[in-house]
C-alpha cells in the first residue's frame, strides 16, 4: 500500500514550523495531545481520544530539517521541513508502514483505515497546522 504524503507550503519561518512539530504543545495544539519530547530513542504517548493511547519512539531527529517516529506497531509518521525563503517554509508529512494484509490494534484493516488517515491528514496539515501558526505570530 503507498505510503500517505501531504506537502503545505507554510507562511512561517522554519524555525516556528520546528517549534509547532518539536514540542507536545505544538503537537497538541495542531494534531492531538501527547507527552513527547523531542529526543532521540525516547518513548512517548499520543492520546488518540475513543481509540485510547498509541505508543510511540521518536527514531529520527534532525533539528529543523526533519523529525520521525513510529506510532503503534505498524506506521511511522516523518516530518520534513524545507525553508522556501525567510517567510515560508515546506512542511512535508509522511505515513508509512501500511499492509493490507495488517490490522491495526483496534482490529481495523489497513485497507480501511488508510482512507480515513489519508482524509484526517488533508485536514491536518493543509487546515489546522497553518491555523495554528497564524495564532502564535
């Protein structure tokens, strides 16, 4: 199964976009709560609302350029960053790991889920990262 891909160029510097994806209160206020801290190899909790909490492992960190993490047991979630020019930054989310032959840990095909997640992302990152930028300015 391909792997979901949203890009958003983003009216904020990269530094600001860092931050938004850097901390849980950025996290939070754009995606869903958490506890993460941005280190490496560190393990941390998104709290995913009546589909309870998904485990997580930061596995990649690159400071303003790109962070990963593997959320659950089958996906993981990268986001990239690319400076356009002073005020506008690329933000690039990637989710990968789906099988259709996998299932997720509620019992739901990969296959049905993906749609979903593919939908929730567009929302995401094209409509509440940018508004949650905006409001910190």
């Amino acid at each position: 199964m391909p792997q979901i891909e949203k890009v958003v160029m983003l009216k904020a510097s990269k530094d600001k976009v860092w931050h938004a994806i850097r901390t849980s209160e950025g996290i939070t206020s754009w995606w869903m709560p958490n506890d993460f801290e941005a280190k490496l190899g560190k393990e941390f909790t998104l709290y995913a609302g009546e589909y309870g909490a998904s485990p997580c492992k930061v596995t990649e960190l690159n400071p303003k350029d790109s962070l990963s993490f593997d959320w659950g047991k089958d996906w993981t979630i990268t986001f990239q960053l690319k400076q356009i020019d002073d005020s506008t930054t690329e933000f690039i989310l990637i989710h990968s790991g789906w099988d259709e032959e996998k299932e997720t840990e509620f019992g739901q095909p990969h296959s049905v889920v993906q749609g979903f997640m593919d939908d929730g992302w567009e929302e995401i990152v094209k409509m509440n990262l940018p508004k949650y930028l905006n409001a910190n300015e």
